[in-house]
C-alpha cells in the first residue's frame, strides 16, 4: 500500500479541528455569559418586568422583596422566600431551557413578570 500524502492528511486534520470548534462554539455548545439580574417585587409588581438572557447563561438573580413572601420562576423551579420585609434573596442558575417564563407571587397567584430565555 501506499502511505498518504502530507496534502490529505493536513486537510483531514483541518477539517475535523474545524468541525471540532463549530460544534463547541458555533452552535452553543459553549459557556454562556455570566449574568446578574437584579429585580425588586414591590406588592404585586416586579421591577423590571421582564428579564431576558441568553441560552447557556450562567444568571444570578437577585429579587428584592418587599413583604415575607415567595416568588417563583415557574419552567425553572426556583423559589425566593423573603423571611422578612425587604430581604434580598439570591439564585444562580444556567438558563438552559429557551422561551418566556412566568415569575408570580406563589401564594397570591399573581403573575408579576417573566424570565426571556432566547437561542444563542
């Protein structure tokens, strides 16, 4: 048999490192950004209404609430229970799941903003 040219060889090797990369980077494989939010729930009004990342962000919420009370991001399962008026309570999480998500007051039902998770 005869070996390979040098040519195909580097061509191959090429190719695969660029798929490689595409694969990893191009297409969200990779790291997003690190994020954070910062958000206050005055009675039954969040401020800012809505948030939005990106997929693969790494977000740190933190919400502000004015009364002992849970807030939760639905699609993503997180609560933030205030144990006194005023408390900050911070989250970190990946944003891996694209679309609108509701954040209410749990116990009132009372949807009070969303979570905008967008393709990277």
């Amino acid at each position: 048999m005869r070996p390979l040219p040098i040519a195909i060889i580097a061509v191959v090797v090429v190719a695969f490192l660029a798929v490689g990369a595409y694969l990893i980077l191009g297409r969200g494989g990779g790291s997003g950004e690190p994020l954070t939010i910062d958000v206050t729930v005055s009675g039954t009004t969040m401020d800012p209404e809505k948030v939005t990342v990106r997929e693969g962000d790494r977000v740190t919420m933190n919400v502000k609430i004015d009364k002992k009370e849970e807030v939760h991001l639905h699609g993503y399962d997180i609560t933030f229970e205030a144990e006194n008026a005023g408390d900050t309570v911070s989250k970190t999480f990946t944003a891996d799941k694209t679309g609108s998500f509701q954040i209410e007051i749990e116990g009132e039902g009372a949807e009070i903003g969303s979570l905008e998770v967008q393709p990277r």
